[in-house]
C-alpha cells in the first residue's frame, strides 16, 4: 500500500488520497489546539528551544499524578542493555512516591493518569509545587512521602521564584542536581538523617513549635543559631551570636524548665543524636523532612513514646545543613562590608542589606552591624576607617603606658563624661583597675588587647560587669583610630553602664591613645 504520507515529484499528476487528507487535518487541529491553549494563558508561541530537558514517566503511583508534582524515577521501563538506542532516543521512566530526598527525580509538566506516560523534567527549568517552611529558604528538595518538593537551605533544585509566604506554593525551580547552595553537597534527607554532613560544614536551628511549659521558649532565642563541629565533642555545638559581646558563645537551650549546651552527634548506623546539657535527649523523628527533634514529657527525656511534635508541654526544632556564616554574621540585616581581600577601614566600605541566603558567599567581609536602616549604617561605616590593627602597631610598637578618657554625654552614664586615666601595659595588653562611671554606683577594671576571634584588630574588654554584660562580656572592636601616634575608640554596649534600677546608658565612647587626653 502506497504511503499517504510520500513526497511527490515537480511535474507528477497526483490525487489527493482520504489519508493524506485527514493527516494535515489532524496536524492543523493538534497546532491550533495548542496555539489556543497558550494564547488563553497570554504565552508567546514558543520556539524550538524548550527550558527544561525532559522525559517521558510512567505514572506508577496508583492514582493520577497532578502537573507540577515531584516523582521519584525508577529504572527505564525498556531494558537498556536489550535495547540501548531505543533507550537512547526516547527513555520512559516509571515515576513513584519519593522516599527520600537523596534520588533520582522529575517533576511533571501535565497531569498523568495512573499507568498513563506523561512529559516530567529532569533538568533545567520547570515550574514546580514546593512545601516552603522559611520563606528565605533559597532550595529545594524531593520530600518522603510527598509529590512537592520540600524547601531548604541546600538542594539539587534552586528557587528561582515563589508565591510568597509560606505552606505548598507555586515556584520556578532550576533543577541542576549539584546539591549545592546554602550547604553544598549536605542534605536533610528525611528517613536518612542529615547525609553528607562534613566536618568542615555547619548545621543551622531553628525552632518549629513550642507549646505548653515551653510556650515561653520565645524564637528570638533561636535567632542565628548555627553549629560548627568541635573534634573533642566529636559532633557540632551549636552557637549564637550574643550582640552584647559581640561574639559566638554556646547555645543554651531551654528544656522542662532548665537549660542545656546543645551537641549533635551520629550513631555507627548514621542516626542523628541531639543531646541537651549532655545527658538529655530529644526524640528523632526518623522519617521527619529536616531533621526534627522533639523534647517535652513523653519523648527521648524520660524514655516515653514518641510524642505529636506540636502537642501540648513539648518543643519541636529542625537541624538542617547549612554553610558556615562569615564573621561577624549576626541575621539578615544591614552591614557594613568592604571588598574581598581589603580591611574594614578602607574607602570602599559600602552598606548592603544580607539576606539569610547570602550567609554563603564567601567573599563577604562583614565590618559592622546589622543596622535597621541603610542610613543608620552610613553614618557609622564611612567613620570605621584606619582603626590600627595589631598587626600595624603590634605590643613591642605600643608604649607601655596608654590614656583613656570616658565620653558619656548624656543617660545614667553621664557622670562619667570626661573620666580619664592611666592603662599599664602586661602581658601583650594594656589595663586600667577601678575605672567606670565612679559616681553611678559601679567600677569596673578594662583591658586592651588584639582580639581573640580576630587577630588583626583591637579588643576593649570589661574584667567583670556593669550591669549584666558578664565576665568578658563587654569587648568590642576597635572603630576608628590611627596607628601613630597609637589610638583607638571604642562604642561600647549600653550594658556597661547600668545605674541601680537596671536603666542602660545612652552611647559611651571609650578613647584610648599614646597621648594624654
């Protein structure tokens, strides 16, 4: 039988056969059904090129699969050893329920009956649904027992774009299977745990729910709360920055009315183990997207059962990998930064607002803050410039007697404006004995010395408290000076200088130099 399809010759007679007919009817009608459907949605006709590379599945779920949904993807339905270019030409993949976020996978571009075939992409671009719980959340990643993804800080999928707020959402994903993001290669993977955690990463913890006795717990508690791995601990402590110090000290997490270090830690079979205080344990929920942990009556604390996360007199919180923060991090905010590979202090200091996704670029320099506005950090960051660090006026370039002077113009610490004295050089430091706002009812002993956490710059440290700082509780890094003659200044924190009834002073300024002031 001839083809109703086959070319003809220039010059042949031809007849127009019912077949050859009713093919460029159908083609005609399949172009303007498509045409129709993309105009109704206001899309321009697309070109050849499609933005995600994709496959055909096989919906294998049991019932009919919705477009936009995630699938795990099995083995090709062909067999590629029998059949290699078939394969090749055009794989089918059995699509199911993920189990995990660690696999293979798809997300649909049209809904498909179950045992039906149906377009998923595999790569690139592809609109998606996405369960997000943080609307910072910059990932994504296929979730147990769900069809949407799960958002996260670290993912084979980046989010391009959201609907905003948080619960299952429309988005754009770009699906490039690195994994990486805001934790690279490290996951949270549901029923496996936390996989792929290396010493060199950080984990980050959040507080989901807390309820009954734990309703107090307050999340502000939990604000940048990150954990950096300790070789002794063999696990990661978990941190927070205190803005009164300002430095990372160990998180103390509140539980059944106490408090505890906080120390994640593996069992041989890879099982995440978070201890409170080094004896308490929270009840893992194995199967939970995240990480979860949950404390509170009937869970890990006293051998109980597992309990329902969000249950009255219990707390839930989710440890997921994240890239370690860059120094002086404190939340999303305004900062005062400067460019790779210059020194706070330089002229191109510039304020720009970190979002929580920016914790892992690496090249930022974080100088200052946050600061609530732009303008709030303008006027402190063009001022920080040509602060000394220890390396420019190291111990042996320093004279051995230093001069302070107090400057506290106004609040509880006014009585101390203009204070001045002697600091005598030790130990590769400078101190002061009985300085402080004398007539406000405290003293207090100071001590000059290069930073601990950050070897290059001054530190202005407070022996015991004014108020609630705690021991060492007041250094602060140097803002301005010059390096000769030798001076720094320091803006100290408010709780330096605290009268009797617990009222915080206005600014204090701290001056200290080669000279006499």
């Amino acid at each position: 039988m001839a083809d109703p399809l086959g070319k003809v010759n220039p010059g042949d007679g031809f007849v127009i056969r019912a077949a050859t007919w009713n093919a460029f009817v159908d083609a005609a009608r399949a172009h303007r059904k498509n045409e129709a459907g993309r105009a109704g949605a206001g899309l321009p006709t697309p070109d050849p090129l499609t933005p995600g590379c994709t496959v055909l599945v096989k919906n294998a779920t049991g019932s009919t699969l919705p477009a936009w949904s995630t699938v795990k993807l099995g083995s090709p339905v062909v067999d590629a050893a029998t059949y290699p270019y078939r394969v090749s030409d055009q794989p089918v993949f059995p699509a199911t329920t993920p189990d995990g976020s660690d696999i293979p996978f798809a997300v649909t571009e049209e809904p498909i009956r179950d045992g039906k075939l149906g377009r998923a992409v595999v790569l690139g671009v592809a609109v998606a649904d996405v369960s997000v719980s943080d609307s910072g959340h910059g990932y994504a990643a296929p979730a147990s027992s769900s069809l949407v993804l799960a958002s996260g800080t670290s993912g084979p999928a980046r989010i391009i774009w959201k609907e905003s707020g948080t619960g299952t959402l429309k988005a754009v994903v770009l699906i490039d299977r690195t994994g990486g993001g805001d934790g690279a290669a490290c996951e949270s993977a549901g029923c496996d745990g936390l996989v792929g955690l290396e010493e060199d990463w950080c984990v980050k913890l959040t507080l989901a729910c807390h309820e009954g006795r734990f309703a107090d717990m307050g999340e502000e508690q939990f604000a940048a709360v990150f954990g950096w791995y300790d070789e002794v601990e063999e696990g990661w402590i978990f941190y927070r920055w205190d803005p009164e110090v300002p430095d990372w000290v160990e998180f103390e997490m509140n539980w059944g009315g106490g408090t505890g270090n906080v120390v994640l830690t593996f069992e041989a079979d890879g099982t995440p183990v978070l201890t409170v205080g080094g004896t308490l344990t929270m009840y893992y929920e194995p199967c939970a997207t995240g990480g979860r942990f949950t404390g509170g009556p009937r869970n890990g604390f006293t051998g109980g059962t597992a309990p329902d996360p969000c249950e009255p007199n219990a707390f839930t919180v989710v440890v997921e990998c994240s890239c370690c923060p860059p120094d002086r991090w404190q939340g999303p905010g305004v900062y005062c930064l400067v460019d790779e590979g210059e020194t706070c202090g330089d002229l191109e200091n510039a304020c720009v607002e970190l979002l929580e996704e920016d914790i892992c670029d690496e090249t930022l320099v974080i100088c200052s803050g946050p600061y609530a506005t732009l303008e709030e950090c303008e006027g402190v960051c063009v001022t920080l410039g040509a602060a000394p660090s220890c390396t420019d006026a190291p111990a042996s370039g320093v004279a051995a007697t230093l001069y302070y002077r107090i400057d506290a113009p106004s609040g509880v610490a006014a009585c101390a404006d203009g204070q001045t004295g002697t600091m005598l050089e030790g130990t590769d430091t400078w101190s002061a004995t009985g300085i402080g706002p004398g007539g406000c009812g405290s003293t207090n002993d100071m001590t000059l010395r290069c930073d601990v956490t950050y070897p290059d710059e001054w530190e202005l440290s407070a022996a015991t408290t004014f108020g609630g700082c705690g021991v060492l509780g007041g250094n602060v890094a140097a803002s301005s000076g010059s390096a000769s003659p030798f001076a720094v200044q320091f803006t100290v924190p408010a709780c330096w200088f605290v009268d009797a009834t617990g009222n915080e002073s206005d600014t204090v300024t701290i001056t200290i130099s080669e000279s006499p002031l």
